[in-house]
C-alpha cells in the first residue's frame, strides 16, 4: 500500500466495500488499488499526506454535478480527476456510487480520450551524419518509429549547436550497435 495508506485504513476500507457493491474488479497497479471494467482502469483509491481519494481515470467525462472532482494537475492530466475526502463523515455512498456507476457506464460506451499525436522532429544534424554514412542511416530505419522519436527529441531539445553535436556523438556508437536510447530503463 502506499505511504500513507495506513493512516486512512478504516476511510480505504468504507471506501472498498462502497465500489465492491459495483460490478468492478480490484486489482493492484503501481503500487495501489485500482478497479477495473473488462481489463479497463475505472477508479483508484489511496491514501495521501492531507487527504485520502477516489480517482476515475476516465472522470473527465462524468457529469459531475454535485462539483466532487478535481483535476490534479491542470495542463498534464487530460482525462483523470480526483475526489478527496478530509474524513470519514465525507463519505456519501450513495453518492459515489452514483458517480462509480456513470464511470463505469462510460467505459462500456468506449469513451476515452485519445493520446494527442506527437509532432515530427527533423534533425538536420543527425540526417547529414545519415548522407555521410549510408551504414547509420540503415541502422537508424531499423528503430521503431517510437525510438527514432526518443533519439531526434533528445537530440533536438538540447538548446545549443554543440550540445546537439555532442548529443550525436554520444548516440551514433547505440544506433549502430541497435541500442535504443532509453533500453536500459526498459
């Protein structure tokens, strides 16, 4: 459970057996519990420093009316929204199974936000290397579209000439030797 899990133990609990009257599945993701509708990510619930919460990953498509949800993170988080509760006595079952049972309704009708696609970047550094060295150019098409991105956005994000030109240096040994930038992470 998360940090602060245990100091809202009994909320987390009144919480549980509220979404456990749904037709929800309880499952473990990063960390925390999470409900789920046919494999889909229908609410979180959590403890944290000054509050405890329900989230619904999808609540940017619930009506909403009684003004419960909150957006986190305003400019980053597109579709998730937040209820938080201070206490125990905060807790209307009623009213979030409402709230509970339109998310749900919502994931049967498919409703979801698509990811925004990413632009294009062109490196004109890195596509000159490629003229010069047709063996570069080779290795670099046999990347997934996705890792070609991670190469070009880490290239071209650097500010300066000679930061990008150093950038390059640094990656052309692992596109040559098909090492993608980020696969030691992975």
């Amino acid at each position: 459970m998360w940090k602060y899990g245990s100091q809202w133990e009994e909320e987390l609990l009144l919480l549980k057996a509220i979404i456990d009257k749904t037709e929800l599945t309880e499952t473990i993701k990063w960390g925390g519990t999470v409900y789920v509708y046919d494999k889909k990510n229908v609410v979180g619930i959590g403890g944290f420093k000054d509050y405890f919460a329900l989230w619904f990953f999808n609540g940017v498509f619930l009506k909403d009316e009684k003004k419960k949800l909150i957006n986190a993170q305003e400019e980053v988080t597109k579709s998730l929204r937040q209820w938080r509760f201070a206490s125990k006595d905060e807790i209307n079952e009623k009213v979030i199974l409402e709230y509970i049972k339109e998310a749900i309704e919502n994931e049967k009708q498919g409703k979801v936000i698509k990811p925004s696609k990413k632009e294009a970047i062109v490196s004109e550094l890195l596509n000159k290397e490629m003229t010069q060295n047709p063996a570069l150019k080779e290795a670099f098409e046999k990347f997934s579209p996705y890792k070609q991105y991670e190469f070009l956005e880490y290239i071209e994000t650097a500010k300066q000439e000679k930061t990008k030109i150093s950038r390059i240096e640094k990656v052309l040994p692992m596109i040559l030797a098909n090492v993608g930038l980020n696969d030691k992470y992975r």
